[in-house]
C-alpha cells in the first residue's frame, strides 16, 4: 500500500511530472516512513492491507507463468 500511494499520488491531485518547489509542498506522501505514519494514523493498520489481496494474486500468477514458461523453453532447448 506504501509503494502504490507514493506512485499514484500525484494522479490524485493532478500533478505533472514538473518537480518545482511549489508542487513539491503539495505533495502529501513525501517518504517510506511519513506515507506508513499517515496511513496508520488515518486508516488504522487495517489500511496497510488494502489491495493486498489482488496483489497477492498476481504475484503469483506471474510466478507462475514465469516458472512454466522457462520449463517448456528448457524442455524444448534439451530435446
């Protein structure tokens, strides 16, 4: 939930990728620590585990692929 937030904070609020001071003061995750504090404080520790579900999914669903993918290439380049 940390990483998504500073990712997609600045699609909230309307933001381009100008790095000026003034857009700079608006931004309202800046770092790590201060996105978990303002989650915690905010949403409860309930809201780090947002989203965790669908991206549990995918992680594994691209594991899985990766893994099958390179067994069929191995078992192709053997044979």
């Amino acid at each position: 939930m940390i990483k998504t937030r500073l990712q997609t904070q600045n699609m909230h609020i309307g933001i381009t990728r100008d790095t000026s001071d003034e857009i700079l003061k608006n931004v309202k995750y800046k770092d790590i620590i201060s996105t978990f504090k303002t989650i915690i404080k905010k949403e409860g520790a309930s809201g780090l585990a947002k989203g965790a579900l669908p991206r549990s999914i995918q992680a594994s669903l691209s594991g899985a692929l990766s893994w099958v993918s390179y067994e069929v290439m191995k078992n192709l380049l053997i044979n």
